[in-house]
C-alpha cells in the first residue's frame, strides 16, 4: 500500500511553503453531501484561509466557497431505474470533472460519500491525486467488494460510524473516526414551548412532523403515502395538527399535486425550518435517508419509511445484507424505530401502529430513551473540525 506521502503529487510539489496556495477539488452528488461539504470547506479555511476549492456539489459549498464546475443537486435520483434514465447527464459531468482535475493538478482530491459516482472517479484519477473519502460507502451494509476498489484507489478513508474504523484498518485502509458532523449542527432555534406557541400550537393539539424527503423522485412515492396515513389518523385524533417539511431542491407544485388528493388535511408548509418543526412535534413519518438521523438526535420519535422504484428494490433486497435500513437501527443492531419498506409502506398500517405509539406515553419516552442511547455511540460534537485538521496534515505532508 502506498500512501499519498509516499508518492508526489500530481502539481510535483514535495512540500507546500506557507506563501503557497493549496488546491482541493471535492465532490459531493446530493443534497446531504453539499451540506456535509460546506461544512467541511469552511472548518477547512478557518485553519487555511488562502486554500482555493473548487469542485461538483450544490449550492451550501458555492456559498463556503468552492467554485463549482456543476450543481449536482438540481438533478436528483433515487435508485437503478432513475440513474439510468439520468445517465448520460451524469456521464457528461463526470467526464468534465474528470479533464478538469488533470488540468487544474489540485493537490487533494475530497470525495463525499456517492460511491457510484466517486469511486469510478477515484479509479478514473489512477492515484495522479492522493485522495481522501469523508463519508465511507455501506460496505457493512451492501457492495461489500467495493472495499477492493477503495484499498487500490483512496489514500485516507475518514468515516463518521464508530465500527467502519475497524473494518477499513482490518482490511489495510488507513482510516480515522471522525465522529458525525450531524452532532455540530443539529439543533433548534427556541426551546419546544417557544416553538409551540409560534407555530400556534393548543395544549391539547398533537403535532406530527411529515418529512418525505430532499430529492423529488421519494417525494412523489412516499408523500402520499404520508399522507393518506395523515388522512386515516386525523379521522381518528381529532386534535392532530400536520407539518409538511419541503425540500429547497424540490418543486412546490409537485407538493401542491400531492396534496389535491387530501383538502380536507391541509397541513402546515415549511421551508427552512425543518430543526424547528421537528424538535417542536410530537412524532414524525421520516423518509429514509440523513433526515432519520436528525430526527433521531432532536429527541423526537418516529417511523421511517422508504419506497423505490420496483426495479431499485428488486435488486436491492438481493444485495443488502443488514436486515434494516435506518442508522439508528444499524447503529444499535435490532429494531428501534419501526421500519415500512416497499410493500409493507401501508398507510393503514402505519396508522394502526402510530396511533397505538401516540395514544401510550410510556411507549414514546421508552423509544426516546433507547434513541437516545444510541445517538451517543456517534461521538462528541466536533466532527467537521476533525476531518478538517486532517485535510490540512495530509495537504502539509505534500
């Protein structure tokens, strides 16, 4: 195994002088990495403010800084069936990443999390850029061969699952448990009684959260299964008020389609304050992804649900070998929060079970308790800063 410091990198410089301007491309291909990315970005120019950053991401790391070459969460896939209809566009911005980064010769090349994309990406730089991977693949999950591609293509995994540590060093990976950087910036704004009564909330009202995700393909299989759930408690709990997280990167009239079916629920829509409405409610219907473990660390319980396209599942099911999808559940190792997957996403199930959970006290604090148990497993707050300190040694090792 060669590690970066043990080859030059592609700008030929043996050492960066303090009067030198080091050079990272980084990419991220979703709504969640960009985030992720950004905060990277910035934890990394507050020790290095003269690094120049450019990349593929969204609009959070245009924001910290990065030039980008494209925005990649305009486009938004969710499994086999939409990436293969999206490829050719893909295509295009790989390869134009691709040219750009044997031109600009960055001395670090950062990838987050994507593996589909940033592997092959890795492979296609053939070690011309020590490159570092923040956000590990679910190797422990499914794609478990991929930890061969990463042992002859990245240099330093930096992984945020307390256990991946483990499995990278034991397969002669170098890699450093950074922590999760949801710890730094999952919080709310007011304390849940000033939230309730901004949101104009009774005493006696139950609010429940609806987050069907941040790309448009989930939200147009999953919220209405939210919502005909909504539809079926509202006619049993009179006194439920809806709050419907949407997504910036979403149109709002695919929302507003949606929600024709249902006039008689019309819930609450919210735009940036997903932290806010989350930690004020009651209980929350979760899409699987980033937005479960934000639930999770804001105290509220919840259920998550998750429906793909039937070719992504088909095959999916044949690959993954964890029998749970949801980090909080991978993180404890059984089933804490309910899971509704695919066929078994029935609203009139998930609002037997949800109404059983609303109207048993004992139930909700007993699964916030063990939520919150395993939320601690994620580490100490600091994360981000971490992984940047660990950016800039590897950049000072050139």
């Amino acid at each position: 195994r060669v590690d970066s410091e043990n080859h030059p990198p592609a700008s030929g410089r043996k050492g960066l002088s303090p009067f030198s301007m080091p050079k990272i491309f980084i990419i991220a291909c979703e709504a969640s990495g960009d985030k992720h990315g950004a905060m990277l970005v910035q934890a990394v120019k507050k020790i290095t403010p003269s690094i120049e950053c450019e990349g593929l991401g969204g609009m959070e790391m245009k924001a910290a800084g990065v030039a980008l070459l494209e925005d990649m969460t305009r486009v938004s896939v969710l499994g086999l069936g939409d990436v293969l209809r999206k490829y050719f566009h893909f295509r295009r911005i790989f390869y134009r990443a691709l040219e750009r980064v044997k031109q600009a010769r960055p001395d670090l090349l950062i990838l987050i999390d994507s593996p589909a994309f940033n592997l092959r990406f890795a492979k296609k730089i053939k070690r011309r850029v020590p490159v570092l991977y923040y956000i590990s693949p679910q190797i422990w999950a499914w794609g478990a061969r991929r930890i061969h591609t990463i042992r002859r293509t990245v240099d330093h995994m930096m992984v945020l699952l307390p256990f991946e540590e483990e499995i990278y060093r034991k397969a002669g990976i170098p890699s450093t448990f950074v922590g999760h950087p949801l710890l730094d910036r999952v919080r709310a704004s007011k304390s849940r009684a000033d939230l309730r009564q901004e949101f104009g909330l009774k005493d006696s009202e139950t609010m429940i959260a609806l987050l069907p995700g941040s790309r448009e393909p989930e939200v147009r299989r999953i919220l209405p299964i939210m919502l005909k759930t909504a539809q079926i408690l509202q006619g049993e709990i009179p006194e439920l008020r809806f709050f419907l997280v949407q997504a910036p990167h979403v149109s709002s009239t695919l929302y507003d389609r949606c929600l024709v079916t249902f006039p008689e629920l019309r819930p609450k829509k919210t735009l940036e304050r997903l932290y806010d409405v989350v930690a004020c409610a009651d209980f929350a219907l979760v899409a699987s992804g980033t937005a479960t473990l934000e639930t999770a660390l804001l105290g509220t319980p919840f259920f998550l649900l998750y429906k793909a396209s039937a070719s992504t599942f088909f095959f999916g099911r044949r690959l993954v070998k964890i029998p749970y999808i949801g980090l909080v559940n991978v993180l404890a190792g059984r089933h804490v929060v309910p899971e509704f997957i695919q066929h078994l996403a029935d609203p009139a199930e998930i609002a037997h079970e949800a109404k059983i959970l609303l109207e048993n006290r004992e139930l909700q604090e007993k699964l916030k308790r063990e939520v919150s148990e395993i939320c601690r497993t994620l580490g100490e707050p600091g994360a981000t800063e971490r992984a940047a300190r660990l950016v800039v040694e590897k950049l000072a090792k050139l």
